[in-house]
C-alpha cells in the first residue's frame, strides 16, 4: 500500500460492500449498477489524486457507442486502480476488459470494489 492510501485509508465514503451492490444490482435489474460505477468513478479520481473520470462523460459516451465505450471504461479504470495499489503487473486490467466485453460488467465492477476497499484501508465484500 503506498503512502498515499495509508493518509486516507480507511474511508468509509469509498469503502462498499461488494455483495450488498452485487445483490441490489441484480434485484434492479442493473440499474443500482449506474450508482455503483458514479461512487467508483469517484473513488478512481481520489486515488491517482486527478479528475480524470466523470460520471456525465462516460453515461453520454456510453449511449452513443451503444455500450461500448464502457468496456474500454472498465479496463482503463481497472489500470489506474492496479497502478494506484502499486501493481503495474495485475492481471486485473485484462480481466476486467474480458469480463465487460462477456457482458459480465457487475463482475468487473466488483473485482475493482475489492481493490478500492483494499486501497482505502478495508477487506470488506
């Protein structure tokens, strides 16, 4: 863990519980997920410490790519978690590319909640 999540960790704003989201996702038939990705695009941008990620951005472009956008989304978040946590070599990025394009994104999303409670202090599922 580098110095940066020891100063912020633990978070309990950015902290989730990835089976409670997994659960309410699948109860709404997807739509909890805009609110999971709205709180990680937001513990993202706290991480690599930049506002590189905006909810209003990737909604728009995932709408006029048809969804596509989201998988490039899901792999480039997937790299700046692996690089915030000081893992350059995860197999994460790739993961997270192979399961969104499966049509796995809740997966994905709940492969890179671990690695943001990881960060900020916490090892809650």
């Amino acid at each position: 863990m580098n110095e940066a999540s020891k100063a912020l960790a633990p978070n309990p704003d950015f902290v989730r519980s990835v089976v409670f989201d997994l659960v309410l996702t699948v109860f709404t038939l997807g739509f909890f997920n805009l609110f999971v990705q709205y709180r990680q695009i937001k513990s993202v941008n706290v991480m690599i410490g930049q506002h590189r990620y905006s909810f209003l951005k990737w909604f728009l472009l995932c709408l006029i790519t048809f969804g596509l956008y989201h998988i490039y989304h899901e792999y480039r978040k997937s790299t700046d978690i692996a690089k915030a946590l000081q893992e350059p070599d995860s197999m994460e990025p790739l993961v997270s590319l192979i399961l969104t394009a499966l049509a796995l994104p809740w997966v994905a999303d709940a492969l890179q909640q671990v690695q943001i409670n990881r960060y900020f202090g916490s090892e809650t599922l």
